[in-house]
C-alpha cells in the first residue's frame, strides 16, 4: 500500500448523497480502504457539519478537502475511466463487473496512467440512468438477490475493499507466533524421542505390534501445526511434571 | 446460491453486543450475504425489540431466531471449526487468515460437513483474549493499518460478503444486453461495408494511400466492444441520415 500515488487512488463520486451522516460514514469507508479523494455532487446538507465529521470517524480530512460540483459531468471531467454502482439492471447495453473484476481493472489502468472514478447514487433512489450513461461500465456487488440493498457506507466499503486488496500483499494463512521461533525438525523429533521414553512403560503402549503406529498418530497430532520453540518447552515441563507425579 | 443448506452456512455469533442497532444491523448485513443463523452472547439489549428490528432493514427473521446463550463456550458448542476476528494482534501463537482465505476454508469445511462459526467481538473492545483462545483462527480482514476500525455491521457484511462470493458463480465480466442479439461478423463487416460506401466521398479519404489505415482504425473502433444488432441498426440509420442531408 505504501508509495501508491494519489493519482493512481480511484475517486469515489457521491451523486445527490442525501444525508451528511451517510457522507460522513462514507469517508470513514474511504479511509478503512486508503481512498482519499471524494467529490460530491450537489449533495443536500453540509459535508462539513458537525453530523457528517462525527460519522467520520476521524476520517474528515476526506470531508474537507472534497470537491463539490453541479453535476455529473464537471464532476467526472478530468477521469479517463468511469465506473456505476448499480443494484438493479437498466435498460441499457452495458458492460456489468463484479467489484472485484472492477477494482483489478482499475488498478491496472491506473498503472497506465489513466485517473479512475466511481459514481455511487443518492440514498434512496440509486444513481439516475442519466449518471449511468456517463459511466464507462457498471459495477455490481454480488449480493444475495432476494436482499441486495446496501446502505451508502457499505457500498463504498465493498468496493473500496475490493480496490484495496489489489494494492496490498498479506499472506491467506499465517502463523503468528509473537516473536516465537518456530521449531526445527531436529528439535520437534527430539521431543518426540523424549516422549517415546516417557511413555515407555505407559499400558496403551506396551502392544510392540500396535505401538509404532500410536507413536506415529500420536506424532502427526503435534505435527500437524507447526510448533514453536516456548510451546515445546513448555511440553517437556508438562510431561517431566507428569511423568514425575506417576513415578 | 440455491441449495446451500442451512448447516453449511457460518453461524455469525455475536459476542457481548452493546447495542441493540448494531445487532439489528449485522442482522441487515448477513441477509445481503445469505447468512441465515446469528447466536448472541450475553447481549446489553434486547434483540428482539424495535431498534434492533428497524435496523435490520427487513431481516428481522434472523433476529427472531437467533439463539442466546450465557457464554462463548455454549454458544460454539456444536460447532468444528470457530474463527475470531480481530483488529489488533494478540500475545498468541495462532493462525492469522485474510478473511478472503478463510471463506474458501470455510466453503470447503462446509461441505465436508464441519460446521463453522465466525467471533464478533463487543464493539468498544472487540473480542476478549479468552474469546479469541476458543477460536481455532483469526481471520484479520486486510484494511489501511492506519485506520482499519469497523462497525459491528461492517465486519459481519466483509466477511459475509466474502463467504458469498464462495457460493455463487457471477461472470467477472459480462455484456448485459437486455434481449439485444450480439451482432455477429457478418453483419458487422457488412456494416462496415456499407461505411466504406457512404464515406468514399469524404475527403479525409481520399488518400489512396492512407485510406485502408484509417478505414481499418474506424472498423477497429467498433469492433473494441460487442455490438448488438439494434445497435447496429441504428447506426446504418444515423449514418443514411446523415449522408443523405450532404448528398
């Protein structure tokens, strides 16, 4: 995420948002996903006001340094690439994208310089199929169908969300192991020698015919995760304390 | 979509829910993802009530039929695998997954007949330590470090929106054309027969040389989408028009 240009930021477009906290909340989205620039057009209360910073969330710089326009048109005129939120179809020919489709696209395209925009409607009605013709394509978020409406926050969210997982690398599956080092196979085996004579003179392993394979279940339960190095200490203090009691 | 069974949806469990709306809300936010079970632990307000109910935005059904149970260990009882999600990292050793990856674990576990449940912390707090060591994972969703605090709602709809995105199958990208046939070549060249005709007079034509280039840039401004025979038509109609008046 870090040395992405502002330029290469999508800009989202509130058309006749029509409450300042939906504005508000709107920033606060923009800024969960590292989008900076909002502009507004002809919205109907102040974005500045105290209800919309407080929806913010602390997200107000977006509020104050938004651009705020007539129309449409002026609003989207320096944009190369322009995209509509819409929940419903119109009836038009146009090209409809998954959010996810649209924020790897924008992102590519911002890469080729071009400045890219996304047009979300007013609260209630959605966008005007006027602001949709000014748009390149639709964005549709896949949601289910029988219960799709979004508020205005969680459209940008969505969105936003998709747009920021392109700019980002973080791993699917992580261990976290706090500064923990995890172990290596020659200590992991090592505990499990410890455990083999440990439990030597356990009953369920006295079978010779059945105990390989109880050690090797047993084994590939620790094995099955990686361990760290504190964990396996803290293995062998149990065991010893274990052991210990019994004998 | 269609024929999900209820037991392999991710029961949402809400963990200590402070406020009756936020719940209503989060209620709103699985609806859109086709989520159907919430399980509440220990929640301030009433689920049931009008609040919670108007928030939810017409998914009051889930509200009604969400189970309450006294403690996170009751709550997860029945369940196989039991994800937290969290802001912030804790002083564990724990498996941390993008909230992407685990819907796709979660997808899968499903349908190995795992039941799976997702942790939602209160919303001053989020999740307690002793909550988050109940879990098997920690699903962390990937949002601007310098400013990655949700609602309640806002993380149920992302990790909900992910899971959903498992289920369905949307084409990335896709024509919409409502009824309109897509042209097919052979109507398309032969518009572009009928063009070459129309524009043989024009003078930016008239270089022989040049001629085939800029006839082959205006065929491929065309051909740089889809066009539907409708859409066709009334080119030939605009273009007859037009030459008409000239003629």
């Amino acid at each position: 995420m870090k040395g992405i240009d502002f330029m290469q930021k999508p800009v989202i477009v509130l058309v006749q948002p029509q409450l300042a906290e939906n504005v508000g909340m709107a920033a606060r989205a923009m800024m969960n996903c590292g989008l900076e620039e909002m502009r507004l057009v002809a919205p109907r209360e102040n974005h500045t006001g105290e209800k919309a910073v407080a929806a913010s969330s602390g997200a107000e710089k977006i509020l104050f340094e938004a651009g705020v326009f007539a129309t449409t048109r002026e609003a989207v005129a320096d944009l190369g690439l322009v995209y509509a939120t819409t929940a419903r179809r119109r009836n038009m020919v146009k090209v409809v994208e998954t959010a996810e489709a649209a924020a790897g696209e924008m992102a590519q395209k911002s890469r080729e310089g071009i400045r890219c925009g996304i047009l979300f409607g007013p609260e209630r009605t959605g966008l005007h199929n006027d602001d949709v013709g000014i748009a390149d394509k639709v964005i549709e978020i896949p949601l289910n169908p029988a219960h799709c409406s979004l508020n205005l926050s969680q459209a940008v969210l969505l969105v936003g969300y998709e747009w920021y997982k392109t700019q980002i690398e973080v791993p699917a599956v992580q261990l976290v192991t706090n500064g923990g080092q995890v172990a290596d196979k020659e200590k992991v085996l090592h505990f499990f020698d410890f455990l083999g004579e440990k439990l030597a003179g356990c009953k369920i392993f006295q079978d010779e015919e059945k105990r390989p394979r109880m050690l090797l279940n047993l084994h590939n339960m620790f094995l099955r995760r990686e361990i760290t190095e504190p964990e396996l200490n803290t293995l062998y203090g149990i065991f010893n304390y274990l052991s210990g009691k019994k004998e």
